[in-house]
C-alpha cells in the first residue's frame, strides 16, 4: 500500500495538526540544469501547489511556508525583485483556486516593507477567503521567528504600560497569543528540504515541540509521495513532550 493511500485511511487524529515547511533548494535544484536561480524559484512554485493541495484533501488543519525570510533581503537586488514579481503573479493566479477548495490565506511576516500594492493584493486575498472553513494556508513572507517574538512583546509591553496585564502575571500564553501564528495549533512536523539541517529562524517559539524532517530532495522535486512520506514518518515518531516513554505509551493504553 502507498504511504498515501495507508495515510488517508488513518485516524485523523494522528496527523499532524500544524505542518511548516522550509521550501529550500531552489536555486541548486537550478544550477544543477545549468538554468538561473529564477528558474528554480518557478518550478519550486508547482512543487507549493502540490503540497497545497494534499495538505488540503488530508484534511491537516494548518500548513505554513517558509517563503521568503527576513534575511533573504540579504540576497542580489535582482533576485529579490524577481522573487517579488513572482509573489504578486502567483497570488494573482492562485487565489480563486485556494477560495473555491475553502482554503483561508494568511500571510506572516513583516509586510509593510512589501511595495503598497503587493500589501493591497495581500489583504484582498486575506479578505476573500477570511471565512474559509478549510485548510489554514500561511505563507511567511519576511517572516523570521526572532521578530515575530519580538512584535509579539511589543505588544505585550504596550499593554503591561497601560496597566492592562501585570508583569508577574504574564504565562508562555500571553507570548503565544500575540504571535503572527496566534489561534493556531503550535507546529507538529517541520519540514525541511535541500539537506540542510537548520532552522533558518522560522517558527522558533512555535516548533518547541516540534518533529523535524530533513530530505536531501531539493524543493521543486518535492511531491505529493515526498509529503506523504514525510507523514508517515511523523506518525511513527513517539512524541514525549519531556514525559518518559513509559509514561506515553501508558497514556496511550489508557485513551484506547
Ligand atoms: C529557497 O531556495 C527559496 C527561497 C529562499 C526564496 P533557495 O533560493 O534558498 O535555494 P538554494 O538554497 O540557494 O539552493
Ligand atoms: C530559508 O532558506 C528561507 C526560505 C526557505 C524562504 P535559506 O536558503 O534562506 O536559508 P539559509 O540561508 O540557507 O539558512
Ligand atoms: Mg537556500
């Protein structure tokens, strides 16, 4: 039996509830055809589109990408640009078919550095599928996990100064709440590509308890039996949340 079909027929309650994916590899998977790096960043977007789409008929709650991060201003004028232009038309092209598959766009991330009319396309994007039922869709775009904690207690000080919340008072919860992921479950399964081993500042405060998932594939070769791979191998795993082994699986005896 594929790992697909072995999955769909699993009870839900063993998939991961929250699934980020690091999407690297893009301009290696380029190189190595002899082709420009942009070459690499169109095709990793029919990879996206795949994973979109399984995530959604395996019925995983939320699925947040790494699109773009805080660092990656760092790279040539050029490629930014582009990688910006891609942005725009991808989302021009897509959004109809993310709202008609009842999925809800977000987009994370420190978006007032973006043109003011790539901002506009965001929220009209946000807007039109803001009351889907479906798959929750973040796309993390100039997102980096250390300002997102930072934006977080910003606010959190704001409120502390007008006297709302007292600082004796303030739980792990109070942080969470004002994260870009707020409301959402914390990350279950990290996905990273390319076989780089790292984090890259995504999600720090939400993949505490994170599974992590490293494949050498590059992202554009990443694909529906690559995702679902990766599934299945995080269902295997005995997740311990700093219980001991033993304590987990007497749980486990005790719900069946
Ligand atoms: C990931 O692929 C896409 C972005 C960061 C936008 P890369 O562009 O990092 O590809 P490599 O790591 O150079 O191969
Ligand atoms: C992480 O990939 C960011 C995205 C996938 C958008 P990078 O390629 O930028 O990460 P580093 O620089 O290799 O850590
Ligand atoms: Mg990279």
């Amino acid at each position: 039996m594929s790992s697909q079909s072995s999955i769909l027929e699993m009870d839900p309650i063993l998939l991961p509830r929250h699934i980020a994916v690091i999407m690297d590899g893009n301009g290696r998977w380029a190189k190595a055809r002899g082709k420009a790096r942009m070459f690499g960043h169109k095709a990793g977007v029919d990879a996206v589109r795949k994973t979109v789409s399984t995530a959604n008929r395996l019925g995983i709650q939320v699925l947040t990408l790494f699109a773009f991060s805080s660092d990656n201003w760092k790279r040539p004028k050029e490629e930014v640009s582009l990688l910006m232009e891609l942005f725009v038309t991808v989302l021009g092209r897509e959004i109809k078919r993310l709202h008609k598959n009842c999925i809800k766009l977000n987009v994370i991330g420190d978006i007032s550095k973006f043109s003011q009319s790539l901002q506009d396309k965001i929220s009209s994007a946000e807007a039109l599928t803001a009351n889907n039922a479906g798959l929750v869709l973040n796309i993390a775009a100039n997102y980096g996990g250390q300002w997102d904690i930072l934006q977080a207690v910003k606010i959190l000080a704001d409120q502390i100064k007008r006297g709302e919340i007292s600082v004796g008072e303030l739980t792990e919860a109070d942080i969470t709440a004002r994260l870009a992921t707020a409301h959402l479950p914390d990350v279950d399964l990290m996905i990273r590509t390319s076989g780089e081993c790292r984090i890259s500042n995504f999600m720090l405060w939400q993949s505490a308890y994170a599974e992590l998932y490293f494949t050498e594939q590059f992202w554009p070769d990443f694909d529906e039996i690559s995702f679902t791979n990766a599934i299945a191998w995080y269902i295997n795993r005995e997740r311990r949340f700093g219980y001991t082994g033993e304590q987990i699986r007497a749980m486990l005896i005790i719900e069946k």
